[in-house]
C-alpha cells in the first residue's frame, strides 16, 4: 500500500494543477484505493439464506398464519331442541296429582258429595266420582272422563315437560300405564268388582308375543296384599304351571277370577272369601319376569279384558 501511495505523491507533484488534472488525479487516487490487498482480503458482505429444502418424500413446511382480524371467527351453533309436549290427558284417574284434582274435589263437594280437598285422586275421591256418576245415571267406574270434567267445569292442567304431559303412556307408547286405587276402597263397580292389588298396569290384555295374553299383569312389590276381587268360593289354591302359585275363586253365574305368580297363598281351597279379602301376597312364581300379579276375569270360561270390569 505504501508503494502506491508514494509513486501516486511524485505524480501528482509532477501534473500541472488544474480543473481537469484534480478530476484525473482524484480517479486514480480511487483506481488504486479499489486494487489495493488490504480491501481485497476483505471477506464479503453476507447474502440472505436460501430456503431451506425439504427431503425427498416430505411435504414442504408450511409456516402458520394468523387469521385476519376483519375475517369473522365462525362460531359453534346450539342444535335446536324440540320443546316438550303440552298435551293435557282426557281424563283424571286414580293416582293422579296436582291442582286439577284439587278442582274437581272442590265440584264434587259443590254437588253436596263429601270429599277432602288434597289435591290427591284417593280411594275416598274415586267413591265420590263413582257416587256422582251413579246420580248422573253414567257407569260408575270412579274414573273423571272428559264428559264428566267438562259437566263439572274442571280444566286439566299440565306443566311442560312433566310425566303426565305425555299422556301416561307407557315405554314406547304401547299401552297406558296408570296407578290403580289403594286396596282399602271396596267400592265395587257397576259389574260387582273391585281392584284387586295397588301397583302399576304393566302389561295389557290382548295379543303379546306372539300369543295371546288373557289378562292384566299390576307391577307391585314383593309381599304386598292381594284380594279377591269379588266375593265367591276357592276353587284352587296351588302351583299351577306357567302361573305359578294360583288362586282362582268361583264367584257364581258363570264368573271366574285368576290370580297367578303369588310369593304366598292366604287361603285354601273351598275357603268362601269376602270381596276385598286378602288371599295372598305379591310375588313372581311360574314364569315371569319380575314381582307382579297376573289378574284374569273368565266369563263361562271365556278370557275377557278386566279393565271394563274394574
């Protein structure tokens, strides 16, 4: 470096000192400044780094990107929910609860029948509805139709989503399941019978499984008191098959009742029972499924529907 600084000194002593002499020495000045090794070891400004390839086989990477604030969030949707049925039931029976039982006591006692105003269809409010239906010269099955409810003024009242709102159907809508009156009301009705046990209509009179189903089965506890239906004479009071321990009482004039699956018997044969005496208890001998009573009703030996007769 000093070598070329030196021989440029003598030449620029040498050049006349003029406009264009200056521009021309300045030149070289910056021709010799450029070729000089101390610029040249210098090593070279960075370049940016190339993007990186993947390897063979790989998709690329893809970097994340953030969504832009203009650009809505999409937001979940609540599915829709069917709002529960208000359907009010036609009738008011045995086991009922609420205000509207409390309104039809209230009309029973407006028509000079004695009834205590709970709010509860007892076995006392079903003897006043079958005494009103009498006076009225209707069947007397202790049951508030709707022609009776509509006679009294009373309006049944359901609130949404409760269990009376679908109407007291049973599992998958095959057949009504209602409580039946406690054992304690032997108000018979207009066919001379009563029920025989409290507890829950199970199972329907008719076609099941493909046979034949002759009577009503009542869901009820274990061990809860069964009574005869109607006065008459015990005519079998043994294990019978299918139905288990069997109580059948003759009650004259062709009529015949049948009770099966019971854990124990309270009576013999050619015992006379009274309507509403115990005969024996709640329970799932023979072939069943679980703790009820099998109830049939025979006509000269004919299965027929309880339900009417009750």
């Amino acid at each position: 470096m000093d070598d070329y600084a030196s021989a440029f000194a003598k030449l620029w002593h040498r050049m006349p000192l003029t406009p264009l002499s200056t521009a021309a020495g300045l030149a070289c000045a910056c021709a010799l400044a450029l070729s000089s090794p101390a610029l040249a070891q210098q090593p070279p400004a960075p370049s940016p780094p190339a993007p990186s390839q993947p390897p063979a086989g790989q998709a690329p990477a893809v970097a994340p990107t953030t969504p832009s604030p203009a650009s809505p969030v999409p937001q979940p949707v609540a599915p829709q929910v069917p709002a529960p049925s208000t359907r009010a039931p036609t009738a008011l029976r045995p086991g009922a609860r609420g205000a509207s039982v409390a309104s039809l006591q209230r009309a029973l006692r407006k028509r000079g029948i004695r009834v205590k105003i709970s709010g509860t269809y007892d076995a006392r409010t079903r003897a006043a509805v079958r005494k009103l239906q009498r006076r009225l010269g209707s069947r007397a099955t202790g049951i508030a139709n709707a022609a009776l409810l509509k006679r009294l003024g009373v309006t049944i009242r359901v609130v949404a989503g409760s269990s009376t709102a679908t109407g007291g159907r049973g599992p998958g809508g095959s057949f009504d399941e209602y409580p039946v009156p406690e054992p304690d009301d032997a108000t018979p009705s207009a066919a001379g019978f009563v029920w025989p046990t409290n507890g829950v209509v199970s199972s329907p009179y008719g076609p099941r499984w493909g046979r034949m189903h002759e009577g009503i089965d009542i869901a009820a506890p274990a061990g809860r008191p069964i009574r005869a239906a109607k006065a008459g004479l015990v005519i079998t009071a043994a294990l019978e098959g299918a139905y288990g321990n069997l109580v059948v009482i003759d009650h004259g004039n062709g009529e015949t009742t049948r009770y099966g699956h019971m854990s124990a018997f309270a009576v013999v044969q050619g015992q006379t029972v009274a309507i509403g005496q115990v005969i024996g208890l709640i329970g799932s001998t023979g072939r069943s499924t679980g703790n009820h009573l099998h109830f049939e009703i025979r006509i000269n030996g004919v299965s027929m529907d309880p339900r009417p007769y009750l």
